[in-house]
C-alpha cells in the first residue's frame, strides 16, 4: 500500500499515512486531488478507481472516505476488506465509533493503525492481538496519570452529524 | 444535543479511563478543534491556526514547557500539519519528545516523528541514538515502538547501526517483538537488499515460527524476494503448500478467521507467493495443483472476502503451468465475478478477464455480451478496464471497432494518465494490425489530435520512422507516404488552430520529406499552407523550427515565395529561427548546394554524418598552428576557472599535460585529460575524519590540493544511445486470426448488441486452433519495421579504424564475424535513434558537438595489468548446457581476441537458429557477443537482433543486422555495455527475427543475466595514490565478511579470491591489513580496505558512487559464500 487518507464528506482530511516518501507539496497535492476525485463520485459506482498509475480503493462509513491507494497488481479486494477491517478495530477499541471519536483522538487511530499496518502491509491480522497491544499501552498511561476532568459544551451543534457511528448506514 | 454529547463521550473511552492527564491537553485540541468548526471561511481558519502555531512556537521554545506540555504540543501540531499548514519548527521537538520524555511521551514522539518526517530528512540521523536505546531498553513497549519507528521511517545509511538489534530481536520471546522485527527488515529489504544479504537463513526460521503473526510477516519478505529470483526459493514450494493447506483446514487460532474465512491476508499472500514459483516450471506447479483446487473450492461463500481469495487463486491457476481441470473450475469461477450483480465483483471479473485472455482468448467470448455492456457503463472505471480487455483481444478483424470504441472513450475523458495510457495502445494497434492505409493514416490523425502535446515522445517518433523506413516494398510505402501527405494537406486547409504542436510537428515533416510525391499538388499550396503556420501565434517555436525545416526540404523552384520568407524571418527574435532562415535563403539561392545538402529521396539510413567533423581538421590544425589555444570541454575549462580563483600555495609546476601532438587532428581526440572525476574533487572538503582506524600509511597523506589530484582518466567513450527497445516491440501473443462466424445460439434482446459483439469478438477463434498450452505464433505486424542499427555517426576515434577502414564495404556477407566486415566501432548519437528536431543544415553545428563529442583518451589498458584474469567463472546463470562453445570462441574477432573474456553459454535456440554469447571485458565496457549460428542447411535472411536492458546502456553495437546467413555457418553480433549506475545483477532480454522463407517472420526471445562484477575492472595505483584518493571519497560501507582460512595466510587467500572472482587490484598488503582498488568500467572507482579481525574480514568500501560500495560488497560476499 503507498498510502492512506481518512477524509469527511466536506473533504476535511481526517488521518493521513504515508508508506512512501514524498515531500510535502506533492502529498497536499494527490490529498486535494483525490478527495475532489472520490467525492465526485456517485454511490452506485464501485470502490475502485485507476489513478495515474495507481489503484485508489476507497469506501464510505458515514460521513467518512476511507481511501488506500495500491500498486497496479494488488488485490483490490482485499484492499476494501483491510479497510474494513480497520473500521472494526476502531469500532471496538472506541466503542461504536464515530467521526468525532477520529477528530479528536487521530492520534490513537494513528496508534491503532500503526499495529494494524506497518511500512504498508498488513501486520496483524487477529483482532484480538492488536487490541491487545494498544491496550497495553494504554494501560501503562493509565498507571501514570489517575485524573480526569471535563469542560461542559465542547461539541458545537454544527457537529451532530459527525457524532453518527460510522456502522450505522 | 445533549445526548449527542453524552454519546461523545461516551465513545471515548481515553477521556474516562485511561487518557487521564490528557485531560487537560485534550481540551487545547478540543478547544482549536472546536474553534475551527465553528468558523466559516477558509481564510478565518488561516488566521486563527496562525495565532496557534506561534503560540505553540513560544511554548516549545520555552525552558519551562514540561514533557507532557509538549506532549499536547504535538499533538496539536500534527492536527495542524493534518490541515496543511506547516508545522515544521516542531519536528525538532518530536525527537526530542521521542529521546527524553516518558513512555507517554515517547510514543506521541515517534508517532509525530512517523508523521512529520521522511525517509530522506536529515533531522532523522537525530533519532538514531534513541532508537538504539530503545531497541536495547527491557520494556516491551519502547521495544515495540522503536521497532516500529524503524519499519516506518529510517534513513538508509544509518541501516547498519541498528541491524545487529533488529536481527537479535528475531529470536525475543514476545511473538509481538519477533513480528515487528521481522517487518522492520522487509523494510530494510525494500530500501537496501544488500545489508540484509546475511540473514535470510534467518528468514527461513521466521518463516517456521510457531506463532502465526510472525509467520505471516514473514511471508511479505518472502513475496519479494520470490518475485525477484524464484528460481532460488523453490525448494519452499513444500512449506508453502503445507502452510496453506492448514489454513484452509483451519488449524489456525479462530481469532485469525475473518468473516468466518480463516486468515484470508495469508492466504492471498500464500496464494501470490505459489503462482510465483509455478510460472513456467511444470514440476513445483504439480506440487501444488491440489491445494489450489482445495482453494478454489472451499471459497464458496458470498463474501467480498472469499471472491479476494478466489481472484487470487484464478491468477494463480492462469499463470502456473497449466492444468485442464483447474482451468476449467477458474473460468467457472470468472464467470460469478463477471455475472455478479455487484459492480465492485463485476470490476475484478473484467480484471481477471483482462488477465486471462492472454493465455486464452476464447474465455472472452462467453462473456461477450456482458463486455458490450460494460463498455457503455457509467462508471469510468468500469469502461476502462472493458478497454483494455478488448485491447488485449484485438486482431486484424476486430480492431476498426476496437479502436473506433476506445477514440470514441478518449474524446470523452479528460483525464491526463489515462489518455497517455490508452493513446499508446491505440497507437500500438494501429500499427500492428492497421487494414489499410488510409485507416492507418486516420486513426493516427486522431491519435495526434487527442493525445496532443500529452503524448509520449516515441509515439510520433515511431510513426515517422515508419514512414520513413517503410517495408520492403517501395510502392506501397509510397502509397502509405502519399496519402498521408494528401490528408495532411486536407487537415491544414481546415482549421489549424486548436491542433497540438505535436501534431504539427508530424505533419511538417511529413510534408518536407514527401509533398513531391504528390504530383497533382501545387508546391504553391503546400509552401502557402506552412507560412501559414508559422504566422500562428498558437505555433511554438520548436513547432516553427520543423516547419521551417520542411520548407526548407520542399524543392527550388518557388524562390521568390521563399525568399520572401527568409527576409521576413530574418528578423525574428528568435535566434533559431533566423538562423534557419539564412540557410533556407541560402539554399534556396543555389540549387546545387540545395541537392548537395538534401538529396532528395536518398534513403535517409544512407546519410553519413560526420559526428567528427573531420572536414573541418584543417581549419583547426591551421589555426593551432597560428597560435590558438586547444579546445577544451566546458567542464575542463570550468574547472580550471575554480582553480585559478582559489589560492594556490603550490609552486608552479610543467603546465597541464596537453601537448601538440595530443591534439593532432589525425586520430582526433579531444586534446584534454580528464581530471578525476567530478565527486572527487566535489566531497574534498570531507577530510580525514573517518581514517583513525586505519593504520595504514594514510594518516601521514596530506590533502593536496591542484595538479597533483589529477590522475589520467578515461570517461565513458562513446555518447551513449537509448536501447532500441522502442522500436521494435515483440508482437503480442495473439490467437491466430480465423474468421468464425458469430456465435448463433447467443441469447440476445439487443440486435445492435449481437451486431457489435460479433464485430468485436470475431477472430477469436472457437474451438479453432486455440490450445491452452500451446500458443500459436502471432501474425506479423502489418507495418513492420525494420530493426536496424542506431543511426550512427562515423567513428571518432578508435583504433581500429585507423587500422582497417577500407573494409567498409564488405557488408552482409556470412563471414561477418570476421574482423574486416564489422567496421568500426560505431558510437551511437546521444539522441534517440530517430532523431526528433530537425538537424541544422549548415555548419553551425561546431562548438556544439564538440561539446557532446565525449573526449576518448585511447590509453591501452593499463588497467589490465599483470594480475588480470583471462577467463572467468560464468555468471551468467543460464539454463542451458554450454554448447560448441570452444568452436565459438574460435570466431572471435582478430582485435577482439587477446581481451579477456567468458565461456561462451548458450543463450536459446530453436530448429534454425541458435544463439550463444560471450562476454569479453574491455577496459571502458563490457562487450556481450552473441553468436548467432544457422543450423539448417538453407540460407537464413534478415536477422535482426534487438537487445534491450533498463539498467545498461548501449555505446555501441554492429552485426546486429545480417541480411544473409549461409547454411550452417556463425554470424557475431557486438554490444558494447555501459553501467553508469552500478545493480547487483542486470537481465537483459532480446529477440532476433529471422525469415526462413520470404514474408515469414520468425521471431526468437532470449534473456539472460549480467552481474556488477562483469563490470568492474581493476584500478591500478600506487599506495600514496590510494591514499589521497581514499581521503577524498565520501560514501563508505562498513561490514564483516567470511575469511578464508583454508590455506596459508588467510588473508592473502582471501584477497586473491576476491581478486578472482571480481578483477581487483590487490595494492598493498601491510600485516593484517590489505588494501584493493577497482573501478566501475573507466569511471566512479571504489576502494576496499580490509583488515582482519579475529576470525573476520573487516571490510571497508569507499567510493564516488553512494550505491557501488553495496554492489561490490554484495559480490564479495558472494564470492566468499561460494567457496
């Protein structure tokens, strides 16, 4: 896999993971591209798309694209099923998980992701083994620091439609 | 709202639990991240991640911000990069957080470290150090971090510090450890295969780990280096199977099933791996054919999961050597894909056709109607890949639909790859299986118009080579020329504007070579309808220069519009064009000199061009006599210059070596002496820093700086020439071309429908001669062309021609092996062998080509001194039994015989032909000799071989066309190879065409493999030489190597055997240490340093060329393992 771009349906990019080197103009450049490009796509199409010499495979949750790009003689099956597959660690470890669950803690979808897939292959496959090594972490934080607080009011309105689990469709 | 809220909350189960202290710093990221929704415009949210960044720029810059500030920092940094601002006085930060902070900290660190930076960035030689503390600390999860840092980002260079710990952690007793490790050296693997040369026996007990997550990533390694030499792996074709077999007899741990399907990424990745190891080799295939039927049965269930898998296994069943039942189930199975309502399945069923069809095209046409409606899907994707299946089902019946339906896609897509992509493949068809001329001619109308200014540079070039070499018939290639002339002309009358200069450019030419072959056509019009053109502002004024070039060419008689013409021109802005313009006024003037310089209808591979300029020797000669200074090439006098602006606290010593008699025009070469090469002098800032180690004499050589850095040097010979493999492609493997008449039982609704299916698929042939095994040879092209030699200048320069050049004419005799009928060396134009602009017609092409002209220092080996090896183990490894090869080294030619060369190995043969080659090594390239030896007792014609290798280049070739070969006799065929960047191992593959009959076209493949270390030659140098030039290199490579203690001093034996195996030049032996030079041909040179060190070689390598060190030590490593 040479990358991988979470995006909303307002084409707000939501997590990105690279596994080949570019340099930062040419990443901006193939995220605005293709989040224009996936968008503009209708429903009934399917999930493949060839993109200058790639295969972008991409699939909808909610309100959220996830979208991989692969070489020509990848699986593009097996792409979407990583993709999924992705969606469910993320369902379990966050609990019915949403858009806004992403938006405010990417970085543990990043650590998620980084156990999942590592330099662009699959890593782990067992669910259960890649819960288990992010909580494992986690659980070294919660032995460090024991408390908690929280300001009232931080979703604004505009911000429902995010909240809406990404398995309900 | 609330409850929105509520559920928020919720859903975070970091914010309640875990993720405590991050209460606070998730509220900073909470709070912008909440802002930036709220706003409304672009440029608001600008403003406000302004304020936050220098907000942030103060904290991190401040003593007092504590780890877990700068914790939240980060985060909120790689928020911000996410959105696409920069973020980038951070990234110093993160190594830091990633060094010193807590375990917390640590693993936001490395992650915004993963984010932020790049293979290549050189903050990343920062985190080095922390990612060995790391990989050694006893804590599992910085074990686990670091390890996966290395898998993500690591510079290249730094590969060797951290291997030792990535290796040891193989064997931890955390599988999750072993497994990171395990990917952390595939990722070494992809970016440096050479360092990691040492472990695949450690591969292979991965490969054997009891846990299935190892095993698994084991295999990712595996696929890789399967795909590049399978041949090497087959004897694990058993362990494959073996594995797969339990996985589908779901022996592993249910928490791998997925949907029910057990461990479906292994098994895809098992199933890649098999097909790799099948191809083409019926014994391991049989190995394997009943865990492919397993496969391919159990994937029943209607599952995106189980059709992944059943694509799989199709590709692997159509690609491994064939078996009938499987055949059969797989076209079974493509049938679900194809039928299936859903439109991602129906996607890979066109792909897995796509894929099929090549080795049967007959499966097609069960599906044709499903095509038909796919091509006019709405989804881009879909008709695309319905084009290139057709594309691949193309024959001379099918391919007016075939085309006329993927011009008619082009028209409508806009979209820039694709459009180059499948303008090719237009092209391409056209070209092979084009039924007339007109449609030939039209169909490439469209091709230029679509494709335009897009189009890649070989497609006009190959059409106008075409054009201007034709076949063997000269009427029907005037008939082809004719009527692109007539269209052209009709085209132009029209509307010209929007056309793409490409198009232009094809169309002028085309008129300047071949208007006068239409009589009925006023020269007026044709010289009226170019002006023109030029008068456009929408011309480029590359575009002017051909068109200016075609009037040029068209013939005298309309002075005065030319004249015209030439005046206005002449006061053109643009120097080329008025520079073209005084020719054409010059030539239009004097009709003598015009047929002198453009004979008109002269066989254009019969033009001579004097690359030496040799005409101009007695004006150079005269005034060198006169005083002038010698010529000396741009780079020479541009280094001069830096000198003479440097101080210079030498005394003045002889002026530079160029004398007179250097420079005497009869042998013409360039009168200068290379300086070492550029990366010498360029990392000579770069001092003795590294050499403490060495206890050589190198620590006592100063740097000297000026003449003394001059070594005499040879530069690469020739200009060197793009592979010809443009020009000729191999035909496609296609059906044979049988008219069958469409199928009549086909249930149809749709009469257009039926219509079309049976236009597209007519030709593929059912139950006609189609075999699976067996794949009948492909018509010939209809617009052949002629494979020939490079359009080459005379030579320039070497030896040989002095020697013998009234040879020349003895062309295409069957003795052409011997020496006389070879000619010369014939150095190829730089340019691609069609040369695309338009050469200039008068002289004012001096200064530049003595520019281009590389200057060829002919100094007789003296690199091949006296510890040159004659003959060489092969390393080509070849599949063939060595054969007749003693008689074939007899037919080497006489000024070829002395040099040291291989056996010679028999590369392929078929009832006619067969084919063996030679590698003889000269100092400044590798020769390959194919041998090509008639074996029937009839007369062989036109044979022409084609030789293509990305990695190589070619600076010259000759033989490589014999019209005639005798009955049983050998003909030799010469390329010289370059390296400029050094591979481990090149392929290179070929074919050669021959007609036994007239008209029937036989064509013959061969391949083989080239080694870095026919490639090397041996560098001859002094130790104190050595020693400056040691200090000067800046790439170095560091590694333990086996030694050889079987006889005497194991040092001396082990250099000697690196000297055999690769022609090094032993310099120095002092002790324990040795010291050896070589060179890559007669350029970048890479010095070894070895020491021994208890019971191993510490080996050293420096070099100019950052990847030769590797190569070299990648083959000493062989070398040694192979004794």
């Amino acid at each position: 896999m040479q990358f991988m771009l979470l995006f909303s349906r307002q084409g707000k990019l939501r997590l990105q993971k690279w596994y080949v080197p570019l340099c930062d103009k040419e990443k901006k450049k193939i995220t605005r591209e293709l989040v224009q490009t996936v968008l503009a796509r209708k429903p009934k199409m399917c999930s493949f798309l060839e993109w200058r010499d790639l295969k972008i495979v991409y699939k909808r949750y909610a309100s959220l694209y996830f979208c991989c790009a692969i070489e020509d003689q990848d699986n593009e099956l097996i792409t979407l099923e990583i993709i999924h597959r992705y969606v469910e660690l993320l369902d379990k470890y966050f609990g019915s998980v949403c858009e806004l669950d992403i938006i405010f803690n990417f970085e543990k979808a990043y650590f998620i992701l980084d156990e999942f897939l590592l330099g662009g292959e699959a890593q782990e496959t067992s669910k259960k083994n890649v819960l288990k090594a992010i909580e494992q972490a986690d659980l070294l934080q919660e032995n460090l620091d024991f408390q908690i607080c929280l300001l009232p009011g931080v979703l604004s309105p505009n911000m429902s439609a995010e909240s809406s689990g990404l398995f309900q469709s | 709202m609330s409850d929105v809220v509520e559920k928020t909350l919720t859903a975070l189960p970091g914010l309640f639990d875990s993720q405590t202290g991050a209460a606070k710093i998730t509220n900073r990221l909470r709070q912008l991240v909440k802002s930036i929704t709220e706003l409304t415009s672009k440029h608001e949210e600008e403003n406000l991640i302004k304020q936050e960044l220098c907000a942030m720029k103060e904290q991190v810059s401040s003593p007092n911000t504590s780890m877990k500030q700068m914790r939240e920092i980060m985060v909120r940094a790689m928020y911000c990069e996410m959105l696409g601002y920069d973020a980038s006085f951070t990234y110093i930060h993160a190594i830091k957080l990633a060094q010193q902070g807590g375990v917390l900290e640590k693993r936001v660190g490395y992650l915004a470290v993963s984010l932020f930076l790049n293979e290549g960035h050189e903050l990343l030689l920062l985190l080095v150090n922390t990612v060995l503390k790391d990989l050694q600390s006893t804590n599992l999860i910085e074990a686990c971090m670091a390890l996966t840092v290395v898998a993500q980002v690591f510079p290249k260079d730094m590969i060797p510090a951290v291997l030792p710990l990535v290796e040891d952690k193989l064997s931890h007793p955390k599988e999750i450890i072993r497994r990171k490790a395990v990917l952390a050296l595939y990722k070494f693997y992809l970016i440096a295969p050479n360092q990691v040369q040492h472990i695949h026996g450690k591969f292979r007990k991965a490969l054997s780990d009891r846990d299935p997550g190892v095993m698994a990533s084991s295999l990712h390694i595996y696929l890789q280096l399967i795909r590049e030499s399978p041949d090497s792996y087959k004897d694990l074709t058993g362990s494959f199977v073996t594995i797969l077999k339990q996985v589908l007899g779901g022996k592993l741990p249910v928490d791998f099933n997925y949907h029910s399907v057990p461990a479906p990424w292994l098994q895809i990745q098992l199933l890649r791996i098999l097909s790799l190891l099948g191809k083409e080799d019926q014994s391991t295939s049989e190995l394997m054919y009943e865990v492919l039927d397993e496969s391919l049965r159990r994937a029943e269930m209607n599952h995106n999961i189980t059709y992944a898998i059943l694509y799989e296994c199709v590709k692997a069943v159509y690609t491994i050597h064939p078996k009938v039942e499987l055949l059969e189930k797989a076209a079974r199975c493509i049938g679900n894909f194809v039928l299936s309502p859903k439109i991602n399945l129906k996607y890979l069923g066109l792909k897995a056709l796509t894929y099929v069809v090549q080795h049967d095209a007959k499966l097609a046409l069960q599906h044709q109607m499903t095509i038909i409606e796919c091509l006019d899907h709405s989804d881009f994707t879909i008709k695309r890949e319905t084009l290139e299946l057709l594309f691949r089902i193309t024959n001379a019946q099918n391919v007016t639909v075939i085309v006329e339906k993927m011009l008619d896609f082009l028209r409508g897509c806009n979209d820039e790859h694709t459009i180059i992509h499948l303008v090719g493949k237009v092209s391409e068809l056209a070209e092979k299986f084009a039924p007339d001329n007109s449609w030939f001619i039209q169909t490439m109308n469209c091709v230029f118009s679509i494709g335009g200014d897009l189009l890649q540079q070989d497609v006009p070039n190959n059409f106008l080579r075409l054009l201007a070499e034709g076949s063997e018939s000269k009427e029907e290639d005037d008939q082809l020329r004719l009527y692109a002339v007539e269209s052209y002309l009709t085209v132009l009358k029209g509307h010209t504007s929007h056309l793409p200069q490409c198009f232009l450019q094809v169309m002028s030419w085309v008129l300047g070579e071949y208007a006068h072959l239409q009589g009925s056509v006023d020269r007026r019009e044709v010289i009226r309808l170019l002006t023109q053109l030029l008068d456009q502002r929408s011309v480029s004024s590359e575009t002017r220069v051909w068109i200016l070039s075609a009037l040029t060419k068209i013939p005298e008689g309309q002075t005065d519009l030319i004249l015209d013409l030439a005046e206005r021109l002449a006061s053109s802005q643009d120097t080329v064009l008025r520079q073209q313009a005084q020719e054409l006024q010059h030539l239009s003037q004097d009709s003598q000199l015009h047929e002198w310089v453009l004979p008109r209808g002269a066989p254009w591979d019969a033009i001579e061009v004097d690359s030496s300029l040799s005409f101009l020797d007695g004006f150079v000669s005269e005034a060198l006599a006169a005083g002038a200074a010698p010529y000396k090439p741009p780079h020479q006098r541009q280094e001069e210059l830096c000198e003479d602006r440097a101080l210079n606290l030498e005394p003045y010593s002889f002026s530079l070596p160029v004398s007179l008699s250097s420079c005497s025009i009869t042998d013409r070469q360039s009168p200068t002496l290379l300086s070492v090469s550029s990366g010498l002098s360029g990392n000579s800032t770069e001092l003795s820093q590294k050499a403490g180690s060495s206890t050589l004499i190198l620590e006592g050589v100063k740097r000297v700086w000026g003449k003394d850095g001059y070594l005499p040097q040879k530069e690469a010979t020739a200009p060197l020439v793009d592979e010809p493999s443009a020009a000729v492609q191999p035909p496609v493997q296609q059906e044979a071309a049988e008219r069958t008449e469409p199928r009549p039982e086909l249930s149809t609704r749709n009469q257009d429908k039926q219509q079309l299916a049976s236009s597209l698929f007519v030709g593929l042939g059912v139950g006609s001669s189609v075999s699976l095994l067996g794949k009948s040879e492909a018509p010939p092209p209809r617009f052949r062309k002629k494979p020939r030699p490079h359009e080459s200048s005379s030579s320039s320069g070497t030896s040989e021609k002095s020697s013998d050049s009234s040879c020349r004419s003895s062309h295409n005799t069957t003795d052409s092996f011997l020496y006389g009928s070879f000619l010369e060396e014939e150095p190829a134009t730089s340019k691609s062998a069609f040369d695309h602009t338009p050469k200039s017609t008068t002289a004012n092409g001096l200064s530049q080509n003595k520019d281009t002209k590389e200057d060829k220092h002919t100094n007789t080996s003296q690199i091949f001194g006296g510890d040159m090896v004659i003959v060489r183990p092969s390393t080509i490894q070849d599949k063939h039994p060595p054969s007749e090869s003693s008689d074939l080294t007899a037919l080497l030619p006489a000024d070829l015989k002395d040099l040291p060369h291989s056996d010679v190995i028999s590369l392929t043969s078929d009832p006619s032909l067969s084919l063996s080659s030679c590698r003889l090594f000269r100092d400044e390239a590798l020769l390959l000799l194919i041998f090509i030896s008639n074996c029937t007792e009839t007369v062989i014609k036109d044979i022409a071989v084609q030789l293509t290798c990305e990695e190589l280049k070619t600076a010259s070739l000759r033989g490589n066309i014999v019209d005639c070969l005798e009955a049983r006799s050998t003909s030799v065929c010469h390329y010289a190879l370059l390296m400029d960047d050094p591979h481990t191992n090149v392929s290179f593959t070929g074919t050669v065409s021959y007609q036994t009959q007239p008209g029937h076209t036989n064509t013959l493949p061969f391949s083989g493999t080239l080694s870095t270390a026919d490639f090397i030659r041996p560098l001859v140098l002094t130790t104190e030489e050595y020693g400056k030039l040691w200090l000067s290199l800046s790439h170095d490579v560091k590694q333990n190597l086996k030694l050889l203690t079987d006889a005497g001093d194991p040092l001396r034996t082990t250099l000697n055997a690196l000297k055999d195996a690769l022609q090094l030049h032993v310099v120095d032996i002092i002790g324990s240490e040795g010291i050896v030079a070589c060179r890559l041909l007669s350029s970048a040179p890479c010095l070894l340093h070895c020491r021994v060190s208890g019971a191993a070689l510490v080996m050293w390598l420096r070099s100019p060329h950052p990847a030769l060190p590797d190569c070299i030590l990648y083959h000493c490593q062989r070398a040694l393992a192979h004794r």
